[in-house]
C-alpha cells in the first residue's frame, strides 16, 4: 500500500550515496577504518568512554548479558512493554525472565517499585528499555541495583541522543545497547552498538563480538599483528564498514532530527490534547523542559504513542486511520503474551502493561515528515475518534 502519511520515514540523501561509495571505493567492506571512526565519534556523542558497534541491538544485549556473566540459574527483571528482543537477550544466556509492570498511562516506563518487588536472591541484573526514547526513571532504579548488588542494562534502542540529569541514555548502567534498526532515529538498515564506562566490560565485549579472537582482520591487514589467539567462546557479531559509514552521516543528523521529531510531537500533542486521547510522556516532558536545566530531560522521540479512550475499538479506529493514507502501530503487544514466553507470564499478569498495552496505537513520526502531514494525522485522528 503507498501511505499518504508513513509510520516511519528516513532521512537521506546524497551524504549517504556518498558514504556508501567511500567505502566501496576503498575495497575494504568488512570492519575497519570507518567502523572505528563511527565508535569514537558516538562514544564522543554521548560522553563514553568505549563505544564498540555490532550487527544490531538485539545482539548487543546479549552480548551485554554474557559480558556481565548472566546464566543459568539468574533472574533478569526485564519490562513486558517491549519489543521481544529485550526479553530473548536473556533467554539466549540460559537465564530467567521476570517480567515487570510500567508506570502507568503517562510513562510507559519501567517502575522501580515493581523492579524492587520482584527481586529474588537469584537476580542477578535489570533491563530497562527507554520507551519511545523517554528516560526511565534512572536514578531511582541505579540506587536499587546498588542497594542489591545487581547490574543495569539499557535497553537503548529507541534512545539515542537523549539525556537525563546531564547523561546520556546508554551510560547510566553497566552497559547501553543502542538499534540502528531502518525505522529508528539514527538508522543503518540494521546495526547496533554498545556503551560502556568500564574498560573491562570492554575488553570482553570487543572478544565477543568477534569469535574471542585477540586480534582483528583489519589488525593484521594493517600490520599490527600476524596472528591470533582465540581467549573465549565468542561470536561473529561485527558491523562491516557500509553500514558504519552510513552510521557516522547519520549521527551528523541526529541532534536536527530529534528536535524535529520533538518539535512534531509538541505540535501532536497541542492538538490532540482535547479529543479524549491519553499522551504519554506529555506531563512529565513538559514538566521537565519547562524548570530543568540543558540535558536534564532529553527524549530522542522515537516513537510518538497514544492512549484511545477506555472502550474505543481500536481496530475500527486503525481501519478509519488507515483509510486516509495514514501508517499506524502498536507498541508493543507485551512480551509475556506470547505463546513462547506465557511460561514465564508473573501470577496475576501485569495488569498496567496488560491495560495500557489494550489502548495504544503509535502515530507517524519522523523528522522529514510536511506540515501537510502532520495536520492529515491532526485532522484524521480526530475525525476517526468522533
């Protein structure tokens, strides 16, 4: 179907044709050069001290969760309102998923208090996911994790270039792992990375992203070293250098691109405030921007959500949406919904998740999107709630 109004939408143009043809020109494709200049320039980003880029997010969490030594026999308290990779990176390392409840309809965040709630003497880590790209509530659950000696994971996919109390989102645990999936906001068609402020975390990711070698092909090919050692059971996880130097052009976009994004949002929201909708994030983003001080509340704005009223059918509303042009979503049909993951479903359900997760629908959002467009999503979401 060609959308008047897509979902998602990417901005690019001749700096990436051109990236591309840089690397392709110099004949070198697998991880090099570019890789290396696209990690030092994101860690610079986002004020890390170690940056090391991978096939995509999905495998920097689990790498994330073998760095940390997360096994059989532990307990990762991991939210439900995610997309399922947050909840599989656990799974992959032989450990157990204990699924928490968000917030509420205005942050559809992790809540510290269902974290604390559900710690056992075997966790033995957190995974938050930055919903959207809006900070979860960060010190709060850090001081839990110190409290219990556990370790925090960011699931940052959504996130790149937001901030809380003057850090970045990915450097406030242990490790950050960041999706440069095609619909994110800094987009590589896939790829991920990984942030850590700790050198040996570092050091064991760097030999798990490539096989537990010691050295890389690029090392050798440069003439920094003529063999190898293999140290541990790694993983072929690399990035390779087209989708790096798509990376860095994209970064040199991001900071514009997200404050069109939250520039679009505001806008929704102003209009949208009226019609019986739920916006989540809207208080507490307001709130924040309008006292706090520069980088103290930051989303990326990745993904724009809204709440139908209690009882509105939502698939009549996605129908009447989408027969104006317009590209919808839901985010997400919780994890411990899934025939596969029921097993691990908490007694009682998550009824937050479970309530919120009935209501939503995700509107268009992306920094190229018309003014045109943006008042078609106005016009025709209120006329699809009337």
């Amino acid at each position: 179907m060609e959308w008047n109004v897509p979902l998602a939408d990417l901005d690019y143009g001749p700096e990436e044709e051109e990236a591309a043809l840089r690397v392709l020109r110099s004949k070198w494709l697998t991880m090099g050069a570019e890789s290396q200049a696209f990690e030092q320039e994101f860690a610079a980003h986002h004020n890390a001290a170690y940056a090391l880029a991978v096939s995509n997010a999905t495998q920097a969490l689990h790498l994330a969760c073998l760095a940390l030594e997360i096994g059989p026999g532990d307990e990762v308290i991991v939210p439900s309102l995610s997309f399922v990779a947050t909840t599989n990176a656990v799974l992959y390392t032989g450990a157990t998923p204990v699924f928490a409840d968000v917030i509420g309809p205005q942050e559809l965040t992790i809540d510290p208090r269902e974290i604390e709630a559900r710690l056992t003497p075997r966790t033995k880590a957190i995974i938050v996911m930055h919903y959207g790209g809006y900070p979860c509530h960060m010190p709060e659950i850090m001081a839990i994790a110190e409290k219990h000696g556990l370790q925090v994971i960011e699931d940052a996919a959504h996130s790149p270039g937001a901030w809380l109390a003057g850090k970045a989102l990915g450097t406030w645990g242990a490790i950050g792992c960041f999706s440069f999936f095609s619909n994110k906001n800094l987009s590589t068609g896939e790829g991920g990375m990984l942030l850590t402020g700790r050198a040996d975390l570092a050091d064991k990711l760097r030999l798990l992203r490539s096989h537990g070698m010691t050295s890389l092909t690029w090392d050798r090919h440069k003439g920094h070293a003529y063999s190898y050692d293999v140290v541990t059971l790694g993983y072929n996880d690399r990035i390779d250098e087209i989708h790096s130097a798509l990376g860095r052009v994209q970064l040199a976009k991001l900071a514009h691109n997200n404050a069109r994004r939250a520039a679009i949002t505001r806008q929704v929201w102003q209009a949208l405030a009226s019609t019986g909708l739920a916006l989540p994030f809207q208080a507490v983003s307001e709130a924040q921007t309008q006292t706090a001080a520069e980088r103290a509340y930051v989303s990326a704005h990745h993904l724009l959500p809204v709440l139908l009223p209690a009882g509105q059918d939502r698939m009549a509303f996605v129908e009447r949406v989408k027969a104006a042009g317009i590209q919808t979503s839901l985010h997400y049909p919780p994890s411990h919904t899934f025939t596969y993951h029921r097993r691990f479903a908490p007694a009682g359900g998550l009824p937050v998740t479970e309530a919120i997760a009935a209501r939503e629908v995700t509107l268009p959002l992306y920094p190229t999107m018309s003014q045109t467009q943006i008042d078609l999503v106005i016009e025709t979401v209120r006329q699809a709630l009337a």
